[in-house]
C-alpha cells in the first residue's frame, strides 16, 4: 500500500466537499493554495460557470481530474425516460470535454425521485431491470467516445431515492452481465461511506480486479449521523477502518487518487482554507 504520510500527491478533492464556500473557479484557486492537484467537479457546478470556462480554469490550474460526478438516474417512468438518456449523454460528453478518467454514475431509485416528475412506483425489482437497460445504451455511446463509466453503489438507506443498486457484488454483476469482456468501459467507483458495512466487500474488490476500479472515495461514517445525506465525516472522525479498505483496492493495482467526498452541513460552514487544510492533514494520517 502506499505510503500517504509524507506528502498530498494523490489526493483528489471532490468539489461537493466545498460547494457552499464558493463557485468551480473560487475551489480551483483555493486547490492551489494547497497543492491539491486533482479534482472531481460536480455537474451543477460546471453549469454554473460554463462548460467551456471550466475546461479552460481546468487545464489553466494544471488539474488532474479523478471523475466527474455525475450520471445516472436511470429509472424513470415511460415520459422520462428519453430525457434520462439525452442527459446522461450529455453528462459522458461533459466528461469527456473536461478530460476525466471516468464518470460516477448513480443509479438512481424508484422512478418519482429519479426523474421529476414520473409516475408513482414501489417495483424496485423493475427499477433496478431499468438500471441495467440504462447502463447498457449508455454503454454503447461510451465506446463511440471511449470513456468509462463507473458505477457507484450507495448504501441501502438510500434505495428508494438515489441508488437501487447497494453494493459492490450488485453493481459488478450488471458490470459482467453487461460487459463480460472487461473492456476497461465499465467498472464501479466505490465510496467507503457507502460500503464499509458490507461483510462481501473485501471478496468483492478482490473480484473487482484492476479493471473494474475505476475510483475510490473517502469520508468517514459519524455515530450517531444526524443526516443520512448530509452528515458525512471527516476521515478520522468516524468508525470507518479507511486503511483497510484501500490496502484492499491497491492490492489489486489501483493506483489512482484517494478523493474526498464529504456531504457535511458542519463541514460546509467552516472556511475553505480549513476544511483543505484539515482534509490534507487527515489524508496523511488517516487514509
């Protein structure tokens, strides 16, 4: 496993971690006050500034990107479900414009909260059939421009509204259903604060592989959590054995960035300056 201890170069900062501190521009130039060198960029917060602006400030900043955030919401109901493809196209075009390695994609849930504005449903099971179809589309126009889709599993509270699919078996299995070649197209982005719990999850990176690994996330899990969206911790803070997890994921090649992914009410009201700060100090120390 690498050694962090000494230095910040493979940490990547997910631009959610700091969105109610400032726009895409203000988290770039606050990125290189610190050195952070790499970073994964919201969609709303690219359209908030311009696509083309934000592949300017990008390449200006000399920034890596670790993903871009993100697809999905594949589950929609008939109405909706032309607008989920046309989006979801867009979002791979966007990616590949600011020059990501991959784009997150989550699943989405029972078609009301996926898509505004559709039909009322209970049917995970057909939801989850539509992510597959959704992912599969999506998949032919990724080879057209050759980027990676990566699908995140989320932790099962979040079923009904953001992901039917919850963990690392769930989302390799569409992987090999869909893509049993292992192009390297398709592959999963796995995020701590959504699979620490799973008692499958280290059997399921080992069967990931190199290939299938497409980004790794990191946060840490609060007890209690006050909110299951917005109360993420810092590294440290938590009960999540980080190490662990990523001695796990290197050890099958992975060798890209460690990104921060904290949704935190607590954390977004502290100045940027301190949240990079500590970030970078817990990077070190803790992941």
């Amino acid at each position: 496993m690498r050694d962090f201890s000494a230095d910040h170069r493979w940490m990547s900062l997910n631009t959610a971690t700091v969105r109610k501190q400032g726009d895409l521009a203000e988290i770039i130039e606050a990125c290189a006050r610190h050195g952070i060198r790499a970073i994964d960029p919201w969609r709303e917060q690219v359209a908030a500034v311009g696509l083309d602006r934000a592949v300017r400030m990008v390449r200006d900043a000399g920034l890596e990107l670790s993903g871009y955030c993100r697809g999905g919401m594949f589950v929609a109901d008939a109405a909706h479900r032309m607008q989920a493809r046309d989006d979801n196209r867009r979002a791979v075009d966007e990616a590949k414009a600011l020059g990501a390695p991959c784009i997150v994609l989550v699943a989405g849930g029972l078609p009301q909260y996926s898509r505004a504005g559709s039909a009322a449903s209970k049917d995970i099971a057909a939801a989850r059939a539509q992510v597959e179809d959704g992912l599969a589309e999506l998949l032919v126009y990724a080879r057209e421009v050759n980027l990676p889709l990566a699908i995140e599993p989320l932790h099962p509270a979040y079923a009904a509204d953001r992901a039917c699919v919850n963990t690392t078996k769930q989302a390799l299995d569409i992987c090999d259903a869909l893509d049993p070649k292992r192009t390297g197209l398709l592959g999963v982005a796995l995020d701590v604060y959504h699979i620490w719990w799973d008692p499958e999850v280290l059997p399921q990176i080992a069967r990931a592989g190199k290939d299938r690994l497409l980004a790794f996330h990191v946060c840490d899990w609060l007890v209690p959590t006050k909110d299951i969206l917005n109360d993420r911790g810092m590294m440290g803070d938590g009960v999540i054995d980080i190490k662990s997890i990523r001695a796990a994921v290197e050890a099958q090649g992975f060798a890209g960035y460690s990104e921060i992914e904290i949704f935190s009410n607590d954390w977004w009201e502290k100045p940027v300056d301190e949240v990079l700060r500590t970030c970078i100090e817990r990077h070190r120390s803790v992941v």
